[in-house]
C-alpha cells in the first residue's frame, strides 16, 4: 500500500492517459529543494549543500506526453562554508561566472514501481549526459505534485575533476524534492 499522498504506478498511468494532469506545470521554488551530497577527506567527512535559486516549467500534453525543464542556478550553491561555496563556484568546479544554469531537460516519464521514471539531460559546465533515475509521486491535490528523488552522478562525467591527493570523490548524490503547481 502506498503512502498517504503517493501515487501508485496504476493511479499515475489513469492520470496520464485520461488528461487528469494535461496542462503547464511550474516548479514552486519556495517549497522545493536540490540538494547536493558528497563526501571528502577520502570518503571520511560528508559534505551537503542546497541550491538555493531554481526554476522549472513543464508539460503533461492531453496524450500523457511529460517535457519539462529545472534549471539551478550554480552560484547559489551553500554548503554553509562560504570558504568553500567560493570554490564550489570557481572555474575548478562549477564555473558558474562562464556557466551560470545547472539545467535538467525532462524528455518523459513512465509510471514504474517506484513511481516514476524519469528520462531526460543533465547538463552541467556545458557537458550534458543523458540522465534517468527514478522517483516518488505524491498528489498534494488536484493542481500539486511533488517528486522526490536521489539520483547518484558521477563529477567527472562534466568534467568537475579537481581533486587533490583524491581527497574527494567523484561520486555524488543530487537529492530532489520538487513541488510543481498547475496553471
């Protein structure tokens, strides 16, 4: 049995294919969050940060047919280090002064027993690799949705490289909760 609020993967394909959710869709800043986790020190001490600009626009067309976009906004990266949120923003790793938008395109969804697929692009620093990972439904009610998801990427596929000694890893997770409102 679901959650309270969750969609099940049945639930949702009613909703996509009978047009419940057709219409423009936009990300709710304010209630929304994209996180960023790693770890450092060669694996020993965490680090997590928030992203504190994003926005989003989307689209369910009356077939059932999700394209969308989140973009994030590099600088506003906060670790509550501002030490290293400076160099989170340097040419080392986000290069936010040359490459202002951490861009998600959504290309789908499909329902799936975790909830949803998602298909789509990251594109980070101007590398963009395809991107599918799954995550949970939750009606908030008829014109709200939120999707939660953790999705692991790897630094170096977008050329996020910079680690002395291989202090850090390249192994990272993006942790999403997304609130996206109707008309």
């Amino acid at each position: 049995m679901a959650p309270a609020g969750q969609v099940t993967a049945s639930a949702l394909q009613a909703m996509l294919t009978d047009a419940a959710l057709a219409g423009s869709w936009t990300l709710d800043a304010s209630r929304s969050a994209i996180g960023l986790q790693s770890k450092s020190m060669w694996g020993m001490v965490p680090v997590k940060g928030t992203f504190r600009e994003v926005a989003g626009t989307g689209t369910v067309s009356p077939e059932g047919q999700v394209s969308g976009t989140v973009t994030v906004a590099a600088a506003s990266v906060d670790t509550k280090n501002a030490k290293r949120d400076d160099h989170l923003r340097s040419a080392e790793f986000f290069d936010s002064g040359t490459h202002p938008g951490i861009i998600f395109r959504v290309d789908g969804i499909t329902p799936s027993p975790r909830g949803v697929t998602v298909v789509g692009a990251l594109t980070v620093r101007g590398r963009t690799q395809p991107l599918t990972f799954d995550a949970q439904v939750s009606a908030l009610d008829h014109d709200e949705v939120s999707l939660d998801a953790e999705i692991g990427v790897n630094r170096a596929d977008f050329g996020l490289t910079w680690s002395p000694m291989r202090m850090a890893s390249m192994n990272n997770t993006i942790t999403i909760h997304a609130v996206l409102t109707r008309g």
